[in-house]
C-alpha cells in the first residue's frame, strides 16, 4: 500500500513508520520538524500543514493522521494543533484521491466535553466524519512502549530523586502497549469493517495511577504526594512542574473505554502493557 503518515517525528508515529515500512508499504511522512527518512520506502516532507504536498501523495491508499499536541502555548493553540491540521489533511485526500483516513483523537473525548483539549479533538472528529471519505477514529488512553510520553515524564523525575503523584493518585488509567496499536492501525488500513467507526483504543487492565508508578518504578523509588490543588497551581503559575494542566484534567478524570468492543474488531491477543514495552 501507500500509505501518507502525519506527525512522523511523534513516538506513536515513529513505530508505525516502522511497521509500515517491514511489512513493504510505500511511506510519505510529514512533520513540523525536520525529519530524516528512515527508510528505502520512505519520503520525509518538512510541513506546517498550510502548504500543498498533493504531488507527492497522488492516488495514495490512506492517510494515518497523528498530528496534535497536548499543550497549548500564545503561539500555537489548540485549533492550530489539532483543527486546523486535520483540515489540511482532509483537502489532502481529497484532492490527492485518498479515500480512507484513520485518525488519533483522545480518550475522553465527547460531545459533553469542556477541557479546550478535548473541544479541539472532538471539533477535528466532527470535520473528518463530514468530509465524506471513509474515516477510523480512534481514542486512545496511555500508549505505553519504549519513550512514550508518560514513561519520559516519570524517568525524568526519576532521575531528579523520586516521583510525586497528584493528589490521592486513586483516579485510574487504562494504558495500551505500543505494539497492539501497531498492529491495530495496520489491520485498519486495510480492512473495510473498520471503516466509518469511532472506536476507543484501550488495553485489557485498568489500574489506579499510583500502581502504575510502583509498577514502573518496580517498588525501588521514592514517591511522594503533592496536593492536588498546589498542583494544579504550579501548572497554572507555569512554575517547575512535571504535570501541565491538561495533564491533571486528563489523569483526575479516569477515563476509561469500552476495551471489548476493540477487542470484538481486532480479533487479535492483547498484550499486557507490562509485556512489551515494559516502562523503565
């Protein structure tokens, strides 16, 4: 297949470049960043997203879109990270005769929402599901594999002298391991069953954040609670923190999915996150 890839410089992007590209598949990959294609079968494009990149992707199978962020800064809001670059991709199939677009929304997303990072993903799902290609939506929980983002954020803290948890730490998590979601995406690229299904991308276990930090920390670690107020007001003061304020809204909601409605799709063994990709 041919396959476009946005957000290639991402960690869930990276792997899935990786997949794509063993199992003989022709890559286009873009980024903000500047990024070296890895690849025989790959082509690197450096893009903000508001530019034209049609001749490179021309008749291509599918795009997996991966672009968004977490954060939100004065120069670059949600819509800019999220909306905005969801609809470039979507003038981008169809301008280049893509039919099928497969998309990463967040777990927690919802009509009901009020967290702007939430409100930017749902608006990015609504202008995918009316574009008219076909279209996977996926909401994923913590993607857990070698560099993902929460286990980065841990090891620094880790290597700083010991971990703090927000508040009580009982609010709970329900982490996938990298490598399902690998096989995941691959089976929705090619699979028409998927197809116009929002679905949410969840492992089999949902576990209290603080037993996820012992697990990772194997018991060997100092941890620490802090208020989840003083929390929430060092990220709100931009004072040294390890949590954002989307961060906390997303870890104190205990968003959980519907795993078995994945696992009916996929027909597939999940791993347990501690599997593969075991945090630190």
């Amino acid at each position: 297949m041919k396959i476009l890839v946005t957000g290639a410089s991402g960690f869930v992007a990276k792997n899935i470049r990786r997949a794509l590209s063993e199992a003989g598949h022709q890559i286009v990959s873009t980024s903000r960043s500047k990024v070296t294609p890895s690849y025989n079968n790959e082509k690197s494009l450096h893009t903000d997203y508001s530019d034209d990149i049609i001749q490179y992707i021309q008749g291509f199978d599918v795009a997996i879109h991966l672009v968004g962020s977490g954060m939100q800064t004065v120069d670059l809001q949600y819509y800019m990270s999220n909306q905005r670059p969801a609809k470039s991709v979507i003038r981008w199939c169809r301008d280049a005769g893509i039919p099928r677009i497969i998309y990463f929304s967040g777990l927690g997303v919802s009509t009901d929402t009020k967290l702007d990072y939430f409100i930017a993903k749902y608006m990015a799902e609504q202008a995918i599901k009316e574009s008219g290609l076909d279209y996977v939506i996926f909401r994923p929980s913590y993607i857990i594999g070698q560099d993902d983002y929460l286990s980065c954020s841990l090891q620094r803290q880790l290597e700083d002298g010991s971990i703090i948890i927000p508040g009580s730490g009982r609010y709970v998590m329900q982490p996938i391991s990298i490598h399902d979601v690998v096989s995941i995406v691959l089976k929705a690229a090619s699979d028409d069953a998927f197809c116009n299904h929002t679905l949410d991308m969840v492992g089999p276990r949902i576990i209290p954040y603080k037993t996820y930090v012992k697990i990772f920390t194997k018991g060997d670690a100092r941890i620490t609670h802090m208020d989840a107020e003083e929390a929430y007001r060092r990220a709100i003061c931009n004072e040294k923190t390890y949590y954002s304020i989307d961060d906390l809204n997303i870890m104190m909601g205990s968003f959980v999915g519907d795993h078995s409605r994945l696992a009916d799709m996929v027909q597939m063994k999940f791993h347990d996150f501690l599997e593969s990709g075991r945090p630190a």
